[in-house]
C-alpha cells in the first residue's frame, strides 16, 4: 500500500479529480481514506433517491470515504451547512472544491478494482481481484 496526500484547489470537480489522479499513477485500485474540506457545491445521491441533490452554498467536508477504479469511483460524504445541519450520501459528480479538500488516499498496487452491473442491486459493485505481476 502506498498512502497519497492530496489537496485539492477551488474549483475542482472533487469526484472528477479523484478519478484522474488514479489514472494518473496508473493504479488499478484506490480507497479514500478520509477527507476534509469546503464545496460550494456539494451532489449527493441520498439513500434510495435515483439522481443527485444538489446544495450550494458554504458547505464544509466532516467524511469522505470510498473506493476508486479505473471504471469510476464510489464515494460517500457527509457535509454540513453554515447553520450546522448535516447531510451526506454518495458523493457524484459536481461536488465543487470552495477552499480546498484535503484527502488520504491509500493505492493498492497488488490489486485490480473493477466495477460491473450486479443484477441484485441494480449498480455497478465492485469487483476485487489480485493483480497479475510480471516475473
């Protein structure tokens, strides 16, 4: 395992540029660890909802956790307002860095993420395998 440090400036895609800095160390396997932050836009698909509630605003990151593979990320945020009030879910695309994310990312270069459609759940799951090294 190798642990990445990340901070994120304003204005980034938090999700997006999760995904990209996978690709960029070419790893095939990634938790986020923990974050915190601000957005100023946060999208979170609530527990059971189809789409993405957005919220904007001054918003600060307590939780950020999730897997990350080459055929996207899986993520789950808590964030609160400026009156205190809390909310999180799965974090989509849209979530706007306000001042900045701070994130731990753990890269697991012996595995290989994949995500496929279960017909159970109806979502893409994650699939984990060893990687295959070269002799």
């Amino acid at each position: 395992m190798e642990l990445l440090p990340v901070r994120l400036s304003p204005g980034a895609d938090l999700r997006l540029a999760l995904e990209t800095l996978l690709r960029q160390h070419g790893s095939n396997a990634a938790y986020v660890l923990q974050g915190i932050g601000s957005l100023s836009v946060a999208q979170l698909r609530l527990a059971g909802r189809p789409a993405p509630s957005e919220l904007r605003g001054d918003l600060e990151i307590l939780t950020l956790a999730g897997s990350l593979s080459p055929d996207g990320a899986h993520l789950h945020m808590s964030v609160s307002d400026a009156d205190g009030r809390v909310i999180g879910g799965h974090a989509c695309a849209g979530c706007t860095v306000r001042t900045t994310a701070e994130i731990l990312i753990a890269l697991l270069p012996q595995h290989r993420f994949r995500r496929a459609l279960d017909d159970d759940t109806g979502f893409p799951e994650l699939s984990i395998a060893r990687a295959h090294t070269q002799d």
